[in-house]
C-alpha cells in the first residue's frame, strides 16, 4: 500500500512540475517580445526589491543557516549557504552589472547574401525554458534568474533544502519585481516545495524544460547527467591544479597560492592541488604560507621533505581525486613539466588549471596541452567566474565541450536560429 501511496504521489508531484513548466513556456512567449529596455528595467526592479527587502532576505537565511549547524552541516557548506550584507550587495552590484551588457538576443552571427540572391543570417535567439538544479547557494537564485532574464528565457529552480527559506524569500520578491514592470510572474518559478521529486520530475520534462542545468558537488552533478531525459549542460566540480614550476618568483607565488586557496575555499573555483617542480627554489616559503593561513597539507614524501619542520598528512589516491572545498590541498613534487602535465590529464575535472612561471616558453606549452575550460597563466584560479571575466554574473562553470565550456553567460543561456529571406526563391 505504502509503495501505491508513493507512486501517486511521485505522479501528482510530475503532473504539478509539468504544469509549471508549461507555465513558464507561456511566460517565455511573452518575454521574446520584451526589448533590452523592458528586460533592464526589470533587472533594476529585481534589485531594487532585494535591497528594500534586505532585512526578511537575511532573516529567512539565518533560519537556513541554524537548521544547518543543527543538521552537522560542514563548515564549507555553510559558507556557500551565508548571506549577509556585503554579498547581498554583490547580487544587487551583479543585477545593475547585467543591466549594463548587450542584449545577446538577435545578435547577428552570421549573415551574407548568397549568389542566389537569397539573404541568410544566423541570430541568437532564447533557449526557451532553463531548468537549474543546484545546492545550498541562494546567491545562485539571484544570478540565474538575472540572466534567465536578460537572454529571453524563463526558468525553472531547484534549489535544494538546506536553502529552502532563503530561495523562497528570493523567488518571491523576483517575481513581484517582473510583476512590478509588468512581465509574467511564471517567468522565474521555484519547484523547491516538491523535494527531490521535483528534482526528479524537471529530468524527465523532455519536451518541456529545453534544457536542464546542475550546479553542485558531484554526487548531484553525476545523477542529472546519468539520469535526466532533457538535455543537460555539465558544470564541473572542480579540482583545481596550480603548478609551480622552476622559475616561479616567490612573492607572486606566495600570493597566488594563498588567494587560490584561502580567499573563499567552499567554492568550485579554489585550487585543490598543488604541483611543484622539484627545482622550484620558492616551494618552501608557498608551503610555510600555507601552513600558516591555517591550511592543512596532504603531501607526497618529497613534498613532505621540503617542510621537515610543518605537520603534514600524508596523501593519497583519494587526495589527487578530491574536491576539498576547506581549507585542505594535496601537494606533489613532479620532476618536469611532462609529469605535471600527466597527472593533471589523469586527475583533473576539467575546470581551471594554473601555472606560476617566469618562463614564456613553460607557459605557452601549459596552456596549448592543458584541456581544461580555463587556463590561468600567473594570477589565482577564482578568476574562474563569470563576474570576473566581465559576463555579470554566471549559472554555472561548463566543462564540457559542446555549446557551452567555462563561466556561463548570457550568450551561453542562447541558441542560434537560421533566417532566409528570399523573392520566391525556388530550389532547382
């Protein structure tokens, strides 16, 4: 009986996210017809409302923030969890930062008239419906219903438990802000209330969400990629490689590690390994920094060698393998860049790689061999980001290869459709 119970329910529950997401396909309509004024107005309306309602936004994240500690929530997880003022401040400067950008729709990427006479052009046009799926970060509600926004397209979120009062604060003063410009409601939605059913029935909405979109640790990011029926754009954990090479100058290397690694190292963007060229002269003061910002060390025997007077842990396969997301780094001394290169290609998600060097000729062979969505030559890997490449904000970090790899932008939440004008035109 129990079992019976369950699938009706687990129906109903589809049913209802269908329906939602037929919602914001009639939403979507409506915005098509919206110019880049009407869409930046409502940009501007959606960060006026977060800011005139700072104090509920906070009130509902602190609720999150102590059902957590309740729940033995990680240190790590809680920090992507926090909001206060200083990055509600953030939301609002990356609303104002988006309303600033080109519109992406009906940018022309292509266009000729071809000896026929026949007038072609390839535009960028909204995918239509955006399914988001994601953990804990209600600042990702704010980013993804931005850009959702800006390129045409209405959006289902998933948003996950541990930040469930925050998203609904969120959601609900987004959707009084697109109500307060007169654009449709339904344009963002939040299917929070259905639990990982929910979650469940946005993979399988083939047909009704046009695309879906994870954001999370692995765990979550590998069950929509082998489950979902829609369409998926894989966003990567991220473990994160600097190698320090030979040549590496010392104060560079010292900073760039330590910002890599400590600025805010709950996040995809933080680097998790750390290679060091046995030549590299400056690895015991990177190391000490390190160790003295409160950073545990997982080492190989050389690496350990380096730092005889430092506790250390001694790493193994899982440490090359982890994403710590705290303040962990697994650290190895490879004898040449060829070994650095060897042990990225094995371990690597394909996120950000990084290398430290003086020498041009290390760092154009670093970056033409590493097949990673970012390459950093000299400067921390939380440049990974879409705010900070000057995209305004992202929905996620792709590390695949089709449609969309890296910070995810406006111009990635499009797609292209073909228009051909002819004069009756006739094939022959």
């Amino acid at each position: 009986m129990d079992a019976v119970n369950t699938e009706e329910t687990n129906t109903d529950i589809t049913n209802s996210v269908h329906q939602l997401a037929d919602r914001a396909r009639r939403a979507s309509r409506i915005l098509k017809r919206a110019n880049r004024d009407w869409k930046d107005r409502a940009l501007q309306a959606m960060a006026s409302r977060i800011d005139e309602n700072r104090a509920m936004i906070l009130r509902a994240n602190e609720k999150d923030l102590e059902n957590g500690r309740a729940n033995g929530t990680s240190e790590a997880l809680l920090d992507r969890l926090k909001l206060d003022d200083q990055r509600i401040d953030g939301l609002i400067g990356a609303l104002h930062e988006l309303a600033g950008l080109p519109d992406p729709v009906g940018r022309v990427v292509r266009g000729e008239t071809l000896p026929n006479g026949l007038r072609m052009r390839q535009v960028n046009v909204p995918m239509g419906v955006i399914g988001t799926i994601y953990e804990a970060r209600p600042n990702v509600t704010v980013d993804i219903a931005g850009l959702a926004l800006k390129s045409g397209n209405a959006v289902l979120l998933r948003g996950g438990s541990a930040a469930l009062n925050s998203n609904q604060a969120l959601v609900a003063v987004i959707r009084d802000a697109l109500e307060s410009v007169s654009l449709p409601r339904d344009i963002v939605i939040s299917i929070d209330e259905f639990g990982r059913p929910g979650a469940d029935a946005m993979m399988g909405a083939r047909g009704k969400i046009d695309v879906l979109i994870p954001r999370g640790g692995r765990e979550l990011i590998q069950r929509v990629v082998t489950t979902a029926k829609v369409p998926v754009i894989e966003t990567g954990e991220g473990n994160v490689h600097i190698f320090l090479d030979a040549s590496a100058d010392e104060e560079m290397a010292v900073d760039i590690l330590l910002n890599a690694k400590t600025h805010r190292p709950s996040v995809c963007n933080t680097v998790e390994s750390l290679l060091i060229h046995k030549d590299a002269a400056v690895a015991p003061a990177v190391l000490k920094a390190l160790s003295e910002a409160g950073v545990s060390l997982h080492t190989d025997d050389r690496a350990a060698a380096l730092v005889p007077q430092l506790k250390t842990t001694p790493a193994g396969e899982d440490d090359w393998r982890n994403e710590y997301l705290d303040l962990d780094i697994a650290v190895k001394v490879v004898d040449d860049m060829d070994q650095a290169l060897e042990h990225i290609r094995t371990y690597s998600t394909g996120h950000t790689e990084a290398i430290i060097t003086s020498s041009l000729t290390a760092s154009e062979r670093f970056v033409a061999e590493i097949d990673s969505a970012a390459v950093i030559v000299n400067a921390s890997t939380r440049f990974t980001d879409g705010g900070q490449l000057g995209l305004g904000a992202e929905v996620g970090i792709s590390t695949q290869k089709m449609h969309a790899r890296g910070p995810m932008g406006l111009a990635e939440l499009t797609t292209t459709k073909w228009i051909v004008q002819g004069d009756g035109h006739i094939r022959k």
